[in-house]
C-alpha cells in the first residue's frame, strides 16, 4: 500500500509495485542486500499457477479455433506459464500499455493490434467496471462474465449487450450467430 500511494506513477504496473515493496520490507528491517530477484520468481511462479475454470479452457480452444482473441489485463499473469498462450493472438497488459482498465486507451490498443475498429469488437470481461464500463465507453459490444449472476450494478450505466453465468454460454451464444457477410 506505501508504494502505490507514494507512486501513483505505477499505478498500472503491479508488478514494479510488489518489486518495490520486497525492497522496501527487506530495507525496513536493516536487510540491504536481500535475494529480491530470487524471491520475485518464486512469488511469480506461484502467482501463475492457477487452476482455469472448468469451462475455460475448452471454451478458448473453440473460440481460437475461429476467431483472433486478445489478452487484456491490468495484472501480470505470464499466459505461457499458465498455459494457454496458443489460445492468444496477442497479450496487451497495464504494464505495458502505461494505462490500466477502464482507460479507453488499453482498449484501443486491443483493436489496434487486432485491426479491428472498436464496434466490431466483442469484450468479454467478468469486471462489470473495469472489463464491461471500459470496453462500452469505446463502443465496443460487451459480454459480461457473471458466475454469480449478480444484479447489474446501479451507477454503472447501460447493462453489457450479454450477461452470461460461464464461458460455455458465450461459446454457444457465438456459435448460433449467423455468419457476418
């Protein structure tokens, strides 16, 4: 938390935030020379071992199959060392980008990779802010990730164009579209 608030500057890179804060911890208790470099790999190793939902993965592999889709994330999860970066014709992080989500210009960095103007671009995202808020304000279409099936926060302004409980839903939503000429 010292960090972020005294580098508002890296407030789109958590990585850099948590690097600086092993320093600081290690500093704070008369440690100069402590192993930040070593300690960092086996936080990120650890970081990146995640379990995937169990509809994700198969959902990815028929999506990718079809269509380019794009990684876009405000943390710093590594997709090779999760495992599914073949599934990813690009990976567009905060930390990269210098702007995190809902900044318009993450999302306008997706559909300049892709070479697709915004409208003609499905967000999917299961942050009703971050993910849904972000992709609308730059007329992206949107397709809310709601595992919980929470209510459509109030604030928030018009509902994602789809509300969907798994990934499953999304796949066969896509699929039962009629081909765009």
């Amino acid at each position: 938390m010292k960090v972020a608030t005294e580098r508002p500057d890296l407030a789109h890179d958590f990585s850099t935030q948590r690097q600086l804060t092993l320093e600081q911890a290690f500093a704070s208790c008369g440690t100069a020379s402590a192993p930040v470099d070593a300690l960092w790999e086996i936080y990120f190793a650890a970081r990146n071992s995640v379990e995937l939902y169990p509809d994700s993965l198969p959902a990815l592999q028929r999506l990718s199959a079809h269509w380019p889709i794009v990684s876009l994330t405000n943390g710093n999860a590594d997709l090779e060392r999760v495992g599914i970066h073949r599934h990813f014709h690009h990976h567009i992080s905060a930390r990269d980008t210098g702007v995190a989500k809902p900044d318009p210009r993450i999302f306008l960095a997706a559909a300049e990779h892709l070479g697709v103007a915004p409208e003609n671009i499905l967000h999917i995202g299961d942050d009703a802010e971050l993910d849904v808020v972000g992709a609308r304000d730059v007329g992206m279409r949107t397709a809310w990730i709601n595992r919980q099936r929470a209510a459509w926060p109030a604030g928030l302004g018009r509902a994602p164009d789809l509300d969907l409980p798994d990934m499953t839903a999304l796949v066969e939503w896509i699929e039962r579209q009629p081909p765009s000429a």
